[in-house]
C-alpha cells in the first residue's frame, strides 16, 4: 500500500478536526497525501496545519486563481490521485457534486479526475434530513466511482443528538485502506455473506467463564471488507469482541457456543458464503451455578462436557450453492492440522493462521496465514493488515468453483 496517493477535499464544517487525525495516519503508514481546503474550511483548521500534517503545502482556492503551476491545478491533481477523499462534506459541496458544480479547486478536481471517491458528510441534524439534501445524498451514491460513509448519531457540534456526525477516523481510514485494495470495485454486490467473529465464553457461575483471547478483530475486518465491496453482511459476534461501529451491518450479539449456534442457524438460510472466524469453545462446564460459588466451594477439579461442533452441524445443512469456510488458529505447523479440520468437517476451505508468531492472531492488529480449499489450492499470505488479509480471503473464497 505504501506510495498509494491519496487526495484529502476538506469542506467547511467542525468535524474538519476530525480529518487532522487521518491525514497524520495516512502520511505516518507511508502513503503519498495531498490536501484542497475550501475557502470555508480555512476557518476551522488551517493550511499550515494540513501541511505539516500531509509533510507536502496544502492546497486553496487562492493557489487555483493564481495558476502558477505548469499544467491546470486541478487536472495535475485529479490525474494524480489513486483515490479522492471527501470529509467532511457538507450540504453546499454535495450539491454542487450533484449537479456537475465546479466554482473552486475541490470540485474542480472532482469533475478532472477519475478514480474512486469516498463521501463522510457531516453536519445538523436538522440539516441532514432536509428532503432536498437527502435526494442529493442518494443522487450521488448512483454514480459508480462514489463510495459512501452515512453521517452517524450522536451529540453533535451545536448540542443537538441526532444523526450527523461524520464517521470516525478509525472507519475512514479502513474504507480507504479497502478502496486502495479493491479500487473501487463493488463484486460482491447480490452476496450475502454470514461471518462469526469473538471467542465464546463457557460459564461455572455468573463471573467464572472458560474462553479464549479472542478479540474478534479478524471477524470484524471481514465484515469491513465484505461490506466495502457490495455485499449484504451478517455478523455474529461475542459480547467481548471489540466490535467496532459497522454502518450497514447486520450485528447480533451472543455469549456462549448455544448462542451462537443458534443465531448462525438463523441466519444460515439466507447466506451465500459463511466465515467461521469465530474462536468457539470445545468444552464447558458440566454444570452451571446461577449463583457466585464460594472460594471454598469451587472445585479442584472441574467436569467438563463438549460444546455443540457449530462448523459440521452448518456443513450438515449446506446447499450447492452456499460455501462454508472455517479458520483455524494454530501453533506450530499450521497446514497440517488445517488441512484435517478441512476435510473432517467437509468444509470448502479454511484459513489457517499461526498464533505463536509476532504480530499475529489474537488480538493483534496484523496476521498471516495459510488458505487451503477442498480441491488442493494453496495460497501463503504473508504478514498484513487484518482487513487486507480479509480482502485476500474473499477473493479465495470467490475463486471457489
């Protein structure tokens, strides 16, 4: 991804601050920024301050007048730019995307370049669902090369709870990291896909559980992916894992294997591709309290009894047309033990990723991994981010026959 250029069109409105902290990630990861502020924007956060963060001047209105440049401003940069970056975007800007506007150097550029273009509105409340605004928010999203982040609700600038806070830094920042991957591609338009993520929690008593490191960051990143490339996605997913806020994603909470046994049945039917990266249980205890046991009435040695095999039960029940894929986390030889749980339970393939190597497996920002299907393909992916692993699963799982 590093030496990727992306083109930041910063917009009059308070959640400008909110970009400071993706232009700062972006350059720190190695990725070539460039920044327009509107005339509006310069009251809310400066140019200095854009370029120090972007480590390149930023770009104004008053820089597109003047035309020192050898080519046109804006076509240098619309040409330049691998992915366009809108945020915030506020009412005025959109409409004038709309209707083809082009009265300053952003949307200037817009309409000069070509790539992938990512939309974070934000603004009022009352703003925001103005009819004329929300017929200008769903005009855009008909063009191909716009993508879009729906403002979120919450407490906003001007004291009002309601929808329109921009998305977070965390959530533009993994959209972008998709839209580098995919350029813009939507191919997983009419898939449903059904993922699991977390580790389950097996309980003795209402505060003693047997479970697992399991922050379900790989289950979510598959999530991120799969909606970013057009799919509708379900996510079951444990009440530990860090689950991050998902726009557009279908989100069911459990706790124990039971659960989510009988949450991924449900929604099973309707699934074209389920993921299985869910860390579930094997066992539990034998019996449950429903009330703390005493220190001294714990056991030293605890029974223990199977917990249901959620991944043969769903491969019991799938149709042709449904592909069921299983993760297996591991230490030491991976493959091996992967390949087994493959063809014991009859799965279509299977990710299997080391837990003893650094930067990888639970809880980690980073993994790797091997990827085996039923018909003897193998593919080795090397040390990345979990959302651009994700990306590569999905693209395994869709070469599938």
């Amino acid at each position: 991804m590093q030496g990727k250029r992306i083109l930041i069109g910063i917009s009059g409105g308070i959640a400008a601050y909110k970009v400071c902290e993706v232009l700062s990630a972006l350059a720190k990861q190695g990725f070539e920024v460039r920044a327009i502020l509107t005339q509006a924007a310069q009251a809310f956060i400066t140019p200095l301050t854009v370029s120090t963060l972007c480590r390149h001047p930023a770009y104004t209105d008053d820089m597109f007048w003047q035309a020192t440049h050898d080519r046109p401003l804006h076509i240098e940069l619309g040409e330049w730019a691998d992915l366009f970056v809108l945020a915030p975007l506020t009412a005025n800007t959109l409409a004038k995307l709309v209707y083809g506007m082009a009265d300053n150097l952003l949307t200037n550029t817009v309409l000069a370049s070509t790539c992938p273009v990512l939309l974070a509105p934000a603004m009022n409340t009352d703003m925001w669902e103005q009819p004329l605004v929300q017929q200008n928010w769903q005009a855009i999203q008909t063009q191909a090369r716009m993508h879009s982040l729906a403002p979120s609700a919450g407490v906003l600038a001007c004291d009002r709870v309601g929808t329109g806070r921009m998305a977070e830094p965390a959530t533009i920042l993994a959209h972008i990291e998709s839209l580098l991957y995919t350029k813009g591609q939507r191919d997983l338009v009419g898939k449903h896909i059904l993922l699991s993520a977390g580790g389950t929690r097996e309980f003795l008593d209402p505060v003693r559980f047997l479970g697992n490191p399991s922050t379900g960051k790989m289950g979510i990143a598959l999530a991120q992916a799969a909606l970013h490339r057009g799919a509708t996605v379900t996510l079951v997913h444990t009440l530990g894992a860090t689950l991050a806020a998902l726009p557009g994603v279908r989100s069911l909470a459990v706790t124990s294997a039971d659960e989510m046994q009988q949450a991924l049945f449900t929604c099973f039917p309707d699934a074209d591709w389920i993921i299985m990266a869910a860390a579930v249980a094997d066992v539990k205890p034998a019996s449950y309290s429903p009330e703390k046991l005493p220190k001294r009435s714990l056991p030293s040695t605890l029974s223990l009894k199977p917990v249901p095999d959620i991944l043969t039960a769903l491969a019991a029940l799938k149709q042709p047309h449904q592909k069921l894929i299983g993760f297996a986390a591991q230490s030491g030889d991976i493959v091996a033990p992967a390949l087994e749980k493959l063809q014991r339970k009859k799965l279509d393939a299977i990710a299997a990723n080391p837990i003893d190597q650094p930067d990888s497996g639970f809880g980690s920002e980073s993994n790797q991994a091997v990827f085996l299907d039923e018909q003897g393909r193998k593919q080795v992916v090397a040390p990345c981010s979990k959302l651009q692993m994700a990306h590569q699963l999905l693209d395994f799982v869709q070469a599938l026959s």
